[in-house]
C-alpha cells in the first residue's frame, strides 16, 4: 500500500531518516536489487500463489530486497506477485523504513482471528494514482512463518491489520478493486484502459 509521508523520509536501507546515516548503512550493507513493480492488468496479479517451501539464504535476500523495492517505492508493505513471483510471501512495515524493528516477513500467513471494523481509503503500489474506501477489520491475528521457517503470530491494529488483509489479499490473487462498489471499480478500470491506449500505464 502506498504511504502518505514524503519521499524524502524514505531510504533504500530501510535503517534511518537521516541521509547521512543511510548512506554509510547502503555501503556496509550488501548491494539490493530494486524490483520493478507489476501493474494491474499482468495476470499474476489475480492468481493464488505458491506454498514457501524452501528457507534458505535464498529467501533471506529475497525478502531483503523485497523491502528495498518497497521502500523505494514508498509502500507500506509488498507481496511477492507484484515483482512477478508466484509465491505466498509478503514484506510490511508501517514506519516505511524509519524503525528497522518494525520490519515484518509474513511467508504462508493466514489470518485466524479477525475483529471489528474500519472503513479507510486503500491504495496498491500495482495500481498506482488510484484510491478507494475499503471496510477492513479493525484488529486482526495472523499466523505465518518468518524467513527461517519458523511459525509466529502477530496481531495487528488499524493500519497493520489493514496491510495485513491487503497483503494477505495479494497471495490469493486478490486486489483491493475487488473490495469497491462495482461502480467504483469500473470506473478505476476505465480510466487504466484509457492510460494502456495513451502507453501510459
Ligand atoms: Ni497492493
């Protein structure tokens, strides 16, 4: 999901605000790849993803670069379809890169508990200039494994439950579109066919 606070906060190291301090960060860290994010209207997007079954070094780095290219893009949080990889995980972090701690892996998650609701304005790095109102719960209990393998759970308020449901929503080919009145959505999609005719999306 896209975030309100200005590019100027955000840093590729994720590590701190300070511009000094990120650049010795950037070079101690080793080097990230910044993946291009998939717009809406690439199929992956609307297709349930695959199980993580390997945890290696592999998809440390993976999910490394995951937030870089999050980060760079100023989001709150990344799913890996939308840097075209099939694949049932997802980066958050609701500081967009200003405390480290808040950094959050989420490979295979579910949610099992779910509870109240809040009706807030949603975007999605792969549908970008694009907005709408979505009914989320308010609180919600996920249960996922981290990077390593190992099964956590975490719960999540206000804006990290609804990063969560967004992010979760990813992995099931799901896109926020879906959760407008059908007006809404048609019209969303209106003007992307209109910005695909003009080359622009
Ligand atoms: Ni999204």
């Amino acid at each position: 999901m896209p975030d309100k606070s200005t590019s100027s906060e955000v840093v590729a190291s994720g590590a701190s605000p300070s511009a000094e301090v990120a650049a010795e960060a950037v070079a101690s860290a080793p080097a990230r790849k910044i993946y291009p994010i998939v717009k809406y209207g690439d199929p992956i997007l609307e297709k349930p993803t695959a199980t993580v079954k390997t945890f290696d070094a592999e998809l440390e780095q993976l999910a490394e670069n995951m937030f870089a290219s999050m980060y760079a893009a100023q989001g709150v949080g990344l799913a890996a379809p939308q840097i075209g990889l099939s694949l049932r995980l997802s980066v958050i972090d609701v500081t967009v890169g200003k405390n480290p701690e808040a950094k959050i892996v989420i490979a295979n998650p579910e949610i099992i508990h779910a509870e109240g609701e809040v009706r807030e304005e949603e975007g999605c790095l792969s549908i970008p200039g694009f907005r709408g109102y979505v009914m989320r719960p308010q609180f919600v209990t996920v249960r996922a494994q981290n990077v390593k393998g190992e099964t956590f759970e975490i719960r999540g308020e206000n804006l990290l439950a609804r990063a969560f449901c967004h992010e979760i929503d990813h992995l099931n080919g799901v896109l926020f579109l879906q959760h407008l009145s059908m007006l809404k959505r048609d019209l969303i999609k209106r003007k992307i066919k209109k910005l695909k005719k003009q080359g622009e999306w």
